[in-house]
C-alpha cells in the first residue's frame, strides 16, 4: 500500500528549500533520503555531489491516502509561498 507525502527539504550550506510530492506506486515515508531523493533532475543533484547527502535537512510535512490530493497539495503550498518569484530562496523551478 502507498502513503504519498510531500517533504520539505533544506540545503543547509545555501539556505535554499525545496518542497515536493512523492506519488509513486507503493512509495513510503521511510524511503525518503535513504533510496528516495526527490524528483529533481538538476539542482538537488547537483548540490548533493558537490555538497554531499549530510549538507541536507528534511521533514515529511504531510501524507495522503490519495496521490492526486497529494499532487494538488503541492501544487498549492508551492503557489502560495511563491517559489518560483523567490529563487534565492527555493530550489524548485516548476
């Protein structure tokens, strides 16, 4: 059985966030940041070869029973906190 969930994860070094949903079939919580790194392709990548997986922080900020209720979750927190007009702050770019 699924639990989809969204996280929130830090770059310590940066001070940079990101938030993302996982959705995947039978995707858990406890995967995160141990078989799971998020659905970045470039920048989360990027920091953890030059920074390694230790310079990052993370929480599950929530789960879901439904993945589309997770999908419009995300979708909402990252329009509300404004993300892609912050890019100095947030690593997300979609």
């Amino acid at each position: 059985m699924s639990i989809y969930y969204t996280y929130l994860l830090k770059h310590i070094p940066t001070n940079t966030f990101y938030y993302g949903v996982r959705f995947a079939e039978n995707c858990n919580p406890e995967e995160f940041w141990k078989s799971y790194f998020t659905s970045s392709k470039r920048k989360i990548p990027e920091l953890r070869e030059q920074y390694g997986d230790d310079s990052f922080e993370f929480e599950i900020r929530k789960t879901f029973e439904c993945k589309h209720k997770a999908i419009d979750w995300e979708s909402k927190v990252l329009r509300r906190m404004r993300v892609l007009q912050k890019p100095e702050l947030w690593l997300n770019r979609t």
